[in-house]
C-alpha cells in the first residue's frame, strides 16, 4: 500500500493507470462520494503499488462502539479488532448499572473473533461523568459490593470477555481511592479468568493539573490492569480554538511519560477517528461540529478546498466558505495521519491502539493498519 497526495489536474482515471488499479477500486478504498472531483492534498490510499513496506508484526486493536451502530459498518471493522467495547453501562451512586442494548455488537464481536468488554462508565443521569459517583463507589462499601455484585451479573449474562472501566472527572482527592478501586476490582476479576482493562486521560507528568488528570495514578493502573487505553486525542475538541483532534507532537508528549509508569506493553494508544469543523472567527464557547472523515474529504472535493497538512501535528485540515457565507476551518484524519500515529506503536513496543469510535466507517484508516500491522485474536 501507498499513500499518493492529490495534485492540481490530476483524476482518477489518469491515477489508476498509473498505479495499475482501477477507478472503482480507488473509490471504494477511499470512500470518494464522487470520484470526478478530487480536491488538490487529498491522501489517497493505493492498494498493491510497488514499494509498499512489508507489515511491522502484530498488534492488539479495541473499538469503540454506541450501540446503534450500522451492522454492516461493525462487520467491515470486526477483523481489525482484537477488543470492541459497546459504549457504555452506566454506575450510578448505589451500584446501580444502567444496561445498553449490547446483545447484537457482543453476538457479532464472538463471531467475529473479538473480545467484547463490558464498558463501564461513571456517566450521570444528566449526560455528564461523575465525580460524586465515582467517590460514592469509593468510599461507601455497600455501594461499592452493590456494583461489584451487578458487574459479575453483567458479565456473566451478557458473556463478556472482561470489564473496561471507563471513570473520568474523578475528584482529585479520590486520587488514592481510585487506584484501590482498581486494584480491588482486578482482585476480583482476574481469579474468575476475566480481563480487565482501564481507560486514562492522556497525561503528560504526574503532577499535571486539571479535573481530567489529578487522580489518575498511571503507575497504580500499569500495575493493575492488563491493558490501560489512553485517550490520546480530543487537543482539538467541540470548544476548543481550531486545531487538529490528535496532534501526534502532542501523542509524543503523553508516550514520552506514560512508558516510564506503565509497561509499553500493556498500553493501547487511542485514535481519533472524526473530526471537527469550526466557525472563524473563532470565539470562546461557540461549538465547533462534529464530521466524519470521509465527510470532511467529500466536503473539500465539494468546495474546492485545498487540503493542507500541518507537519507538526501531521493532520489535515482546510478552509472554505459555507452557504451562509462563514468561513469554517476543517481538521480531521486521512491516511497520513492515522500512518503516523500507528508507526509509534512499533517505535514504543505498545501493545496497540483503540479507535474512538468505530460508528462512522473509514476504511483508508482499517487499509492503512492492515498494510502496517496485523492484528492479533485472543479468542
């Protein structure tokens, strides 16, 4: 597989002659809406070209997915994942676990291989992760027995593969509270031949500030967890100034520090898989819209934008004029960028990635791991 950069005047056509492929091939890999137009800097993904590198071993591969996600968008992702975890069961204060309709995604993960993993999240009733719950499930033994006694009946009903415990927003106070929980759960968990997986904000230092990151003790879920997913994107978010979602000059900074307190091969790198479009000028507290990525490479071909790529970030990203006349700024993920972030797999001996989310389809991203890595089944 290689990566061609669209250049002024080229088409499809003129691209499949010279690669030895065919227009219907391009468009499919790439997804293009409309194969007649292609905005100069769109990457594209050419399967089979001469001088593709061999892949660089095998890798563990999660994702992420809400329930109602497209049969047919899982089944395309099913043989890239090692883990899906359907997002997510709800704590709440007593114990209590909010279920999600997960028979379908849990069916189609065994059929396919996969392990499913019971997500499980600190979400309250208003939409928001909780500080106030996770602290209850802490500090309050019957809360907490209550939720460990519905979790092993979740697991076991549902016949999940293991648990990903998914708390965020935790009270910096609840630092040490937090890394007993974990390691009560894995006390529990790994006896009865479950796995156990945490999900961690992306950290640069121990001490770094912020609601985010204060109580998350990297080193206490290294030792704990068999996997720690850390959530290595969201720079770029919906009330954020314009700018890429997953900055890999950033990814380096929380690589850099997270190896040093957690085993390099317990840790799957999270990856990005949307982007976002923002309004200019921007303004503090106006929201940016979410696109796909696909959506956002049909969106420049539509507008005749130019796609540039920022080289620290190693993201795409362009400008144009919408129908109201706003100028709107577009970052998203193209076969270079998602290149860029897998090859730090191998560069630090991680165990692997995990795609925030799978519910949009993107298949140059699903190309461009094949061509770089396999991906392992543990079932």
């Amino acid at each position: 597989m290689n990566i061609y950069v669209v250049r002024r005047g080229d088409t499809l056509w003129n691209l499949a002659r010279r690669f030895g492929t065919t227009v219907e091939k391009l468009a499919f890999d790439n997804q293009l809406a409309d194969p007649s137009r292609l905005p100069a800097g769109l990457a594209l993904i050419v399967r089979d070209a001469p001088g593709a590198a061999p892949q660089s071993g095998v890798i563990e591969c999660n994702g992420y997915a809400y329930p109602n996600i497209a049969g047919a968008v899982l089944e395309e992702y099913m043989p890239f994942l090692t883990f899906l975890c359907p997002f997510s069961w709800q704590a709440d204060a007593e114990g209590g676990l909010t279920p999600i309709a997960d028979q379908e995604p849990v069916v189609s993960a065994y059929s396919g291989g996969t392990a499913p993993l019971l997500t499980i999240t600190n979400i309250g009733r208003s939409g928001g992760f909780s500080g106030a719950i996770a602290h209850s499930l802490f500090t309050d033994p019957a809360a907490g027995e209550r939720f460990t006694a519905n979790m092993l009946s979740a697991l076991r009903g549902r016949k999940y593969y293991g648990v990903n415990l998914d708390f965020e927003y935790v009270f910096p106070f609840d630092r040490d509270n937090y890394s007993a929980f974990i390691e009560k759960l894995a006390g529990i968990l790994h006896p009865l031949g479950y796995y156990f997986v945490t999900t961690v904000a992306p950290k640069e230092s121990d001490g770094q500030p912020g609601l985010l990151y204060e109580a998350v003790d990297y080193a206490a879920h290294g030792r704990t967890a068999d996997r720690v997913i850390i959530m290595t994107y969201e720079w770029g978010y919906t009330y954020s100034p314009p700018r890429a979602v997953s900055p890999v000059n950033k990814v380096l900074d929380v690589l850099d520090y997270a190896v040093t307190r957690i085993p390099p091969g317990k840790i799957l790198m999270g990856l990005s898989n949307y982007g976002y479009s923002w309004a200019l000028p921007w303004k503090q507290g106006s929201a940016a819209r979410v696109i796909s990525n696909a959506g956002a490479a049909d969106l420049a071909a539509s507008v005749y934008a130019e796609i540039r790529f920022d080289a620290a970030a190693q993201a795409p990203y362009f400008r144009y004029t919408d129908p109201d006349g706003i100028q709107r700024e577009v970052w998203f993920e193209d076969p270079r960028s998602f290149a860029a972030r897998l090859r730090l797999v191998s560069e630090y001996a991680l165990a692997g990635a995990s795609f925030w989310t799978i519910n949009r389809l993107y298949r140059p991203a699903l190309l461009v791991l094949q061509s770089m890595y396999g991906v392992e089944k543990i079932l």
